[in-house]
C-alpha cells in the first residue's frame, strides 16, 4: 500500500512539474519537451495501479495504456517538433 501511494505522488509530481515546465519555458519546442513528460507519469501511475491489484484486469489495462504511451510519445513528439519547425512557430 505505501509502495503505490509513493508511485503514485512520485506520477504527481512529474504531472505538476510537466504543467509548471509548460507555463514557464518560452518557446514551442521547450514546451514540447515537457509536454512529452507526462509519459514518465503515466508509467508510474500504471505501475501504483499494478502494486496495488495485483495481477487483474484492471492492472493489465494500466500496463497496456503505459505501454502504448512509451511507444507512442515518441513518434508523436517528433512529428509535432518536426511541424513546429516546418511552420517556422517557434513562439
């Protein structure tokens, strides 16, 4: 139990610094940077939720969204910067 609350503020946490990184950083591609790690919070609470059911469906549903968002994020992370410097928006 004090295993998947610890998972789960540490995915808090990345979220709030994620959004503070979004409000604060000037430009388009600093705030993408940011915005790509939420993925780091979605591993971590899929993983609060694994510690705390135990092996069931609901467990094996959090690990496939963490799974889709570590092999997602990624490709549309490049896509987004690679429009970003197409349309030349940098601000």
């Amino acid at each position: 139990m004090i295993v998947a609350t610890a998972l789960l503020a540490l995915g808090v946490a990345v979220v709030l610094l994620a959004c503070a990184g979004l409000v604060l950083m000037p430009t388009a591609l600093d705030r993408l940077h940011y915005a790509s790690a939420g993925v780091t919070a979605t591993v971590l609470v899929a993983a609060a939720v694994v510690v705390h059911e135990g092996a069931t469906e609901l467990s094996s549903r959090a690990l496939l969204v963490a799974l889709f968002s570590v092999v997602a994020t990624p490709a549309l992370t490049h896509a987004t910067a690679r429009a970003i410097d197409a349309r030349g928006a940098r601000r």
